[in-house]
C-alpha cells in the first residue's frame, strides 16, 4: 500500500510539472490567437489572452485575409509551397540516401565524411548565405524558388544526415544481410527493408524540414526580388513596414492563419516525430 501511495504521488507530481511547464509554453501561442481579436491598445495594455468585453474586433481576421491590395493571404501560402515541397521531398530523399552510404557501408574516408558532417552542423547557415547569394546570380538563377532548394538535392543540412544516422545505427544489420541472401541490393534493402523501419525519423525529418522552412525568412528575402514571388514570412513582415499606423490584430490574425497549416500537420505526425527524436541516440 505505502509503495502505491508512493507511485501515486510521484506520478501526481510529474504530470503536475508537466501540465504547468505545457501551459506556460501554449500561452504565447493562445495569447497571439486571441490577440488576433484585439484593438492595438489592448494588445500593449495587458497580458490578457481575451480581449475586454465589448471590444472584440473579429474583422481583424477578414482583413488578415486579404492581407494586402495584390493578393490574398492563400496566395502567399502558395507561393511557399512551391519552394516548401520540393524542399522537403530532397531533404529527406538526399539525407537518408547518405546517412544510408556512412550508416551501413565501410569505404575509404569514412570517418572523416562524418567528422566532416558534425563540423558543418555547428557552422551557422548565414555563412553558406554570400557565397550561394554570389553563385546564383552568376548563373541567372536569382528570383527562383529553386534557390531555395536546389541545395538540398546533395543533402547539405547536416542535422539531418546525423539524426538518420544515429537512427540507422539502432536498426540490426542481420536485415541487411537476410535481404542480400534474398538477392536485394543496396537500394532496394534501402527501399524495401530500411525505409519502412525509420518511418518515424523520415516523418520526423520532413516535419521539421516544412516548420523550418516556412518560417524561413533569411532566404527568400535574399534570393527572391518579385513582389508576386513573395512567400508568407515575407508579406507579414511588410505589415510592418509603411508610414501607416500597423494594425497589430490583423498581423496576429495572418500570422495565426499562417500557423494553421504547421499546427494541423504537426500534430498529424507528432507520434512519429516523438518517436524519431527519442531514438536518435543509438550507438553504433
């Protein structure tokens, strides 16, 4: 009885700090939304999720969806799915075929092609930010979506790479060898045989890859120069540009329209992404 009243509390008192630590980091999330329904006064006037009775300003939203003169805000969406798909399509593609070559496959050099990704994953993305900048506009490549992802087809975010390999590394190689005695070869034991068991790390990678790069905001502005090329998190930045006084409600409600897709597929694959962050650290 003591040793249940024991597990009862302890389990009483995680669940407790989980629920309060939950609330406190829902609440900038819950307060952007309800400040989507505010007056700009009493968005800086308290900390309120609700706004006052009275108040309530849900044309903040109508306004928000037509966020500017040219376009609506669906366009802008649109237009960050041009880049965002084929993106996250190469990311995973590129990052499993070569977590695949270093995981599974001894060659020459080997070590030092993964020393060499853990070097790149501490070197921050601005300094790739010139070069690639100067590189584009030699070839006439600027003011296209293929900026944005063209990179990504030779597996260049080295975050990724090493989350797959350290996942690849808890998968037992008897599988690759009872494929090869079938008569698979190295892609098809990748297809067949490994693909369908890090399932939840791919996910996890390509759920990470679409949240990064919608609130990408460095990129586009930088290689892209066409108004009617502007992607999301460049026209909510524009809401605050201007000599008009800003209307902080309707940036709030276009950013929480703007969410909304990231939210719903988030929480669409969040058991593989819980599962794929919590078995990256296996060892080889």
């Amino acid at each position: 009885m003591e040793e249940y009243e024991k597990f009862s509390a302890n389990t009483f008192f995680r669940y407790l700090v989980l629920v309060i630590v939950g609330l406190i980091l829902v609440y900038p999330l819950a307060w952007m939304i309800g400040s989507g329904f505010k007056d700009n006064i009493d968005i800086f006037g308290n900390l309120s999720i609700f706004p006052p009775a009275g108040r309530v300003r849900p044309e903040n939203y109508a306004n928000a969806w037509q966020i500017n003169k040219q376009h609506i805000l669906p366009f802008y969406f649109f237009n960050t799915l041009k880049f965002l798909i084929p993106k996250t399509i190469f990311t995973v593609i590129s990052s499993s075929i070569t977590a695949y070559a270093v995981a599974r496959f001894s060659f020459p050099g080997k070590k030092f092609v993964f020393t060499a990704i853990i070097v790149t994953l501490l070197m921050p993305e601005l300094a790739f930010r010139i070069p690639l900048y100067l590189f584009y506009t030699n070839i006439g490549l600027r003011d296209n979506y293929a900026t944005l992802y063209i990179t990504d087809i030779f597996a260049t975010n080295s975050f990724f790479v090493f989350m797959i390999i350290q996942f690849m590394r808890s998968v037992p190689k008897e599988l690759d060898e009872a494929a090869k005695i079938d008569g698979c070869n190295a892609f098809q034991i990748l297809l067949y045989v490994i693909v369908p068991v890090i399932k939840p790390i791919i996910i996890t990678v390509a759920l990470l890859c679409f949240m990064w790069g919608m609130n990408d905001f460095q990129g586009p502005l930088i290689y892209l120069t066409s108004p009617d090329k502007a992607v999301l998190s460049l026209v909510l930045k524009q809401q605050l540009d201007g000599d008009q006084v800003i209307s902080y409600g309707k940036l709030f409600a276009a950013s929480t329209i703007a969410l909304t897709p990231i939210i719903i597929i988030f929480f669409s694959g969040s058991r593989y992404f819980v599962d794929g962050v919590a078995s990256t650290g296996g060892k080889e």
